[in-house]
C-alpha cells in the first residue's frame, strides 16, 4: 500500500462502508414505490403509521445517549446531535393526528397496536432493537457517531424519496416531521456542518473491523425497514384495487 493510501485509510477507513450502505437505500425498492406515478399519494403515506415505532423508538436512542458518554469531544458531539433530534418525534404524532383525520392511519386502537406488533412490521421494530443494542453495547462515541450516520443516511434517502410524495400531495407546509419544519431544522444541525466528523479519529486505537459491523448492521436493519414501507405501500395499493 503506498503511503497516500495508506494516509487515506488511516483517515477515513469507513468511507467505503458508508457508500455501500448508501447505495443499498438508494437501491431499495420502496424508493421506486414512492417515485411510481400510477400509485396514489394516499397508499403512499401509509409509510407514515408504519414506521411509527420506529420514529419513537428512535427518541428514546436520543435519550439515551444524551445520558450517557463520556467527556471528550466525540462524545460532545454524539450529545449534540441527540439533543437536536430528541423532539422530532413529538412532530411526528401531530402528522399522525392530521393524517388520521384524512383517513390514512389506523381505525380503531387494536388496528394501531396490531400494526406496530404484527409481523407485517417486524423489520421495523428489529431496526429500532438493533439501534439500541450497538448503542448500548458500544460505549465507544466514534462507534456510536457511526451508526448515527448510518441512522442519517437512511433518513435521507427515505426523505429524499418521500419529499416529492408531500409536495405532490399539497402537504409540505401542512405537515410538521414529513415537512418544511424538519428540513429547516436538518438544515442547522451541527452533524451537516461538518465536512467529516471522523477526520481527526485516532484509528489506531479502534479496532476497525468492528466498527464497520456495527455500521453495516446498522445499514441492514435500515434496508430491511425500508423494504417493509414498500410492502405496506404494495398492501395500500392492493386495498384500493380490491372490489
């Protein structure tokens, strides 16, 4: 290996890593779901109450590591980004309550817990347990800060996705985690200032091999959640064309 390689995998030696992680969301089938333009917007966002456990399971991984951690920089920014997440769930649930008044959502309460514990929504549930068992397992903040970033790539490739669905649908303004509020408040976020929050890692001292399961664990349960929105959006369309 020659030095300048050597150089470039001493700095970033994720970055591989994360792109085959990218790559795999961008080449998930709920992304030509969401893009199909013979499928109705209100089968679409039936993506919403679906990833509902995910979305407050998420929160509580935002609690939990504004709780723990230690007191070197990493871990400063590891808190910081759980303190800038923290609340979002709580726009979630007023979507839910303006969807639900549209007709898309749950019908009865055994309908919405049955959605969030049927096996129709097991992958989702398994990504918000793995998320919390590598961070719990995990007390290194680089490690952590990795499988945060995965967190994020997959929220942008979901967003990304599902944005053109909101505009479409009139609803940009309207809605609060799924609109202009929750991209204004991306916009600012401390973790999208940084060119690369892994730029000044002592790689030496980590086993990187391990840090690159936990990512791509990470991206895995991310992939199969995905998957699940576009089955649930299949099962949408299915309904509507039901006699």
């Amino acid at each position: 290996m020659s030095a300048v390689r050597a150089e470039e995998h001493h700095v970033h030696p994720l970055k591989a890593t994360f792109q085959a992680g990218q790559q795999r969301l961008a080449d998930n089938r709920s992304v030509t779901a969401l893009a199909d333009p013979t499928i109705s917007w209100s089968a679409k966002l039936v993506v919403v109450p679906t990833m509902s456990f995910w979305v407050l399971a998420f929160g509580d991984a935002m609690a939990l590591l504004q709780a723990t951690g230690g007191t070197s920089p990493h871990d400063a920014l590891v808190r910081q980004h759980a303190s800038e997440d923290a609340e979002h769930w709580r726009w979630f649930l007023e979507d839910l309550d303006s969807l639900a008044a549209q007709g898309i959502g749950a019908a009865s309460m055994r309908d919405a817990m049955l959605r969030q514990w049927g096996p129709t929504t097991a992958a989702v549930r398994e990504c918000a347990w793995t998320l919390q068992q590598l961070l719990r397992t995990h007390h290194d903040p680089v490690v952590r800060l990795a499988v945060l970033e995965a967190c994020e790539d997959g929220f942008a490739a979901f967003m990304d996705s599902m944005r053109p669905v909101i505009r479409g649908a009139g609803k940009y303004v309207e809605l609060k985690y799924f609109g202009a509020l929750h991209d204004q408040a991306e916009a600012g976020h401390a973790m999208h200032k940084l060119a690369d929050p892994f730029l000044d890692v002592d790689w030496t001292r980590r086993d990187v091999s391990e840090v690159q399961a936990a990512v791509e664990q990470m991206y895995d349960r991310l992939d199969r959640m995905h998957t699940c929105y576009a089955e649930s959006i299949e099962a949408a369309v299915a309904a509507e064309l039901a006699p």
